[in-house]
C-alpha cells in the first residue's frame, strides 16, 4: 500500500498521460488533414509513448495493491492557426507534466515513500527528454521553414520518426 495523498496523485496521472495522448493524436489529426504526413507520424508517436506512460502509473499502482480509478479524458478543442502553433503547444504542455511529475516526486519525498521515488526517477528524465524533442521541434521548424521547401524538408525528416516501447520495466 501506499501513502494516500501519493496514491491520489499517481491516479491522476494516469489520467494527465492519456490526456496528453489524446493531445497529441489531435495534433496528429491537424497535420494530417494538412497533409504533413511526417508531422503526423511524429505526434503519432508521442501518442503511444504518452499511453505507454499511462499504463506504467497504472501497473505501477496495481503492484502496489492500490485500485486504479479511471477518470474522463478531456476532449482537446484548441484551434490552431498555423503550422508551428501545435509545436509550441506540445512544448508548453510538457513542461506542464513537468511540473505534475515534479509534484508527486515532492510528496513522495515529504513521506518518504523511496518506492515511488525510485520508480518516479524514470520519469524525471524522461521529461528532460521529451521538452527537449519538443524544444527541436521548434528550433527546428524556425530554422528551415521559410518557404515550402523546408516544411517539406522538415515533414520529411519527421517522418523517419519510429516508436520504440518504454525502457522502464516494472
Ligand atoms: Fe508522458
Ligand atoms: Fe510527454
């Protein structure tokens, strides 16, 4: 069993994972409509490994003979005006789950729950790794997108993007 409060936040993150998963499908969504097949590819990614994190906070919680309770995934409804909007949208969302993370590594510390920490370890570098690519993508975009020739460039180098299932096994 584990402490409550750490429980509870554990639980909403299951919930924050899928909610990020749906986000970027809905990015997905926009640049394939597009036609940006690469930009598609790239947030059709991001989508499994964000349900990939959902399922580790859920095993997680089960492992520890805690009862997972499922919540509603909002539904994204952001309007988008341009191409790079979604990528400074992803950014900024990271950088939300950041700060989630952050604050269950912070409870966990406050009971000294070790367990959690441990396992929560994973997911602080993770979300150096994920603000980063979300950073690229940006810096990225800004460099070569002056004309379409660099978004195809671009969506064509977003396209080599290949999911790889977590490193973390629990
Ligand atoms: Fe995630
Ligand atoms: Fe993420």
């Amino acid at each position: 069993m584990l402490n409550k409060d750490v429980a509870k936040l554990l639980n909403e993150q299951i919930n924050k994972e899928f909610y990020s998963a749906y986000l970027y499908m809905y990015m997905a969504n926009y640049y394939a409509e597009q036609s940006l097949s690469g930009f598609e590819n790239w947030f059709d990614v991001q989508t499994k490994e964000e349900r990939d994190h959902a399922l580790l906070f859920r095993q997680y919680l089960l492992n520890n003979g805690e009862s997972v309770k499922l919540l509603p995934i909002d539904a994204p409804t952001q309007i988008y005006n341009n191409f790079r909007e979604p990528l400074v949208a992803a950014f900024e969302h990271e950088q939300f789950v950041t700060a989630s993370i952050n604050s269950i590594y912070d409870e966990a510390y406050q009971c000294k729950d070790f367990r959690t920490m441990q396992f929560l370890d994973w997911f602080i570098k993770e979300q150096g790794e994920e603000e980063k690519n979300a950073d690229d993508n940006i810096k990225k975009f800004d460099l070569f997108v002056s004309d379409a020739k660099g978004l195809y460039m671009l969506d064509n180098e977003m396209k080599a993007r290949v999911y790889a299932a977590p490193s973390l096994v629990i």
